[in-house]
C-alpha cells in the first residue's frame, strides 16, 4: 500500500484486491494518516478492482468516525461499475466520492 502527499491531501493508493490482509493495511495505513495530523485522506481505487463487504465496512466505519474528528475521508479514482454499485446500494451518500469533473475544476483554478 502506498501513501502519497498531494498538497494537504494524503493519497491512499489501494491494491488490486482490497480484502483480508490488504483491508487490514489499508486500515492501518489511514489510521496512521490521521494519527499524523492529516485532515485529508483520499482512498484511491485506480488500480482496485474488488472489494469485499470487510472493505466496505471498514470504510462506512473510517468516514463515520472522521466526521466526528473534522477529517474529511474521500474515495478517488471509482470504476464505473463501483459508481454503480455505490448509487445502487446508497452508499454514495455516506461517502464523499471525488468525481473526474470535480477534480478537473480543481486542476483549472
């Protein structure tokens, strides 16, 4: 799992499979995020193309708790079918979820 700086954003970039070990990472990883001081942390799914229910637990679970801490948690990066699968089961309204066009209007200004 690797983690990256892009401003005052600190980038999550999950793997292939997001389960068992790599859930317990990513976990890990964004807690030490936060821990750190970051009040940002994007969870990047560029290069994810499954996730079980235990990685979608853990982030309704990371968001909830965020909010509560004034930490902004948000997903980057969604296959299309994930887009889906979120608007179809209302998890796109628990989430923040950065679209293409928003981040392209943040690249203009």
């Amino acid at each position: 799992m690797e983690i990256v700086k892009q401003g005052n954003v600190s980038v999550v970039r999950l793997p292939d499979r997001l389960m068992g070990k790599a859930v317990r990472e990513m976990l890990t990883a964004v807690r030490e995020e936060h821990e750190g001081g970051a009040t940002h942390i994007a969870i990047d799914f560029g290069s994810t193309s499954f996730v079980d229910s235990s990685g979608i637990g853990s982030l309704v679970s990371l968001t909830k708790d965020f909010k509560t801490k004034g930490t902004v948690l948000s997903l980057r990066a969604l296959s299309d079918d994930m887009k889906e699968l979120f608007a179809e089961t209302g998890l796109d309204m628990i989430f923040n979820i950065e679209t293409d066009a928003g981040l392209d209007a943040a690249k203009i200004d």
